[in-house]
C-alpha cells in the first residue's frame, strides 16, 4: 500500500485526470447546476480513471465529462469503505497494489468524493460516444444538448458535491432535463440539413 506522495510527478497528474461516463441528458444537468452526485446510499459522487470505464451503468453510455481535480488525493483499499471520510478529498479506492508505486500492477474501483466537497473540482472535456455524435447529424434534440454540453465545458466550470438532500432536491427542481424551444429545434434541424448537403456536396467534389 502507498501513499499519493510517493508516485512520480508523472502518475499524479495522471490521478488528477478523472472521467464520469453517462447519459448526454445527465451530463447537461451535471453541467447546469454545476453539482454531481450519485444514487448510492452515500450520495458519494464516483468516478473512474479510464475515460471510457468498462463498468455496467443504469443509465445510456453517450458522454464521458474528463475533470481535474486540483486537491489532496488518498489512495485506499477497497476495504477501508467503512472509515470516515472528508469532503475536498479525491478518495481512489484501490483493488490490487503493485510492488513499488507505480501505476503499472494498480487497479482501481473507482475515484470518489463525498457529500459536502467545494472545491477542487473542474470539468475540462466532454467525449461524445460515435453514436450519439451520429444522432446529433440526425436529430435536433441531441444536437442542441450536445451544443450546450460544448460550450458549458468550454468554460471549465467548478463542480461541487452537495451535501444534504435538501440541497439535492433543490437541485433537481431547478434543473429538469432539458427542453427547448419549437424555435431553436427548427434552427438545429435547418443546421443538420445544412451540414448534411455540405458533405454531399464534399463527396461528389472528391468523386468527381
């Protein structure tokens, strides 16, 4: 077992660099209120190392938001889920410890921050999976989440973990998923329509 401290400069900054994969609606709502959190009965927020986890979720795998977490950092064993735990701390709970710290030989069930965490905490990236990024050519309610979804990690927003479930109901009736306007879907649409007949036109340029 080893302590953050004794990992090369190299593989911290690689522990700083976590991903949570969900649904585009999700990702939106996450971004929106500026607040994360999960359903488990710790409300604790999870995240993995790998920006594409090979975990079975409840909910569709369309985006991946990539953070950066800028605080203290504590390796753990999966066994310690039992001790206490403090806000503003990246937790990663560690299933197999190599000989010597170093990231190869590590594996990992996953990154975590509890309730009540501030600070630390920024998104920086968002990764459409191919499917959803095709949906988006088709369909103007994914293109408009997918829109705001870039242009909210553009500004690489803080993301706290609320503490209560008062705070988390308030979130939750502040932040529905989203809708949009008939206007702004038929903007979305003629965009899709436009782009498509560009790719028309690039394709016959190139067989010609």
């Amino acid at each position: 077992m080893f302590h953050f401290c004794e990992f090369s400069e190299k593989d911290q900054r690689r522990f700083r660099q976590i991903y949570h994969m969900t649904s585009a609606d999700t990702a939106l709502r996450i971004l929106r209120s500026q607040s994360i959190w999960s359903t488990d009965a710790d409300q604790m927020a999870n995240f993995s190392l790998n920006q594409d986890p090979v975990d079975q979720l409840d909910e569709p795998r369309e985006v991946s938001l990539g953070f950066y977490f800028d605080g203290p950092i504590e390796l753990i064993s999966l066994q310690n889920q039992q001790r206490g735990f403090e806000p503003d701390v990246l937790y990663i709970f560690v299933t197999n410890w190599p000989w010597e710290p170093k990231l190869k030989g590590l594996e990992v069930w996953a990154a975590r921050l509890v309730p009540g965490s501030q600070k630390h905490l920024v998104c920086e990236s968002a990764v459409f999976v191919r499917d959803f990024n095709d949906r988006a050519k088709s369909n103007s309610y994914a293109r408009l989440v997918q829109r705001e979804i870039q242009a909210a990690v553009s500004c690489k927003p803080r993301i706290f973990v609320p503490e209560t479930d008062a705070e988390r109901d308030q979130i939750q009736g502040r932040y529905p998923s989203a809708k949009y306007s008939l206007l702004e879907r038929i903007k979305a649409w003629l965009d899709i329509k436009l782009e498509s007949r560009r790719e028309d036109r690039m394709q016959n340029d190139r067989a010609a």
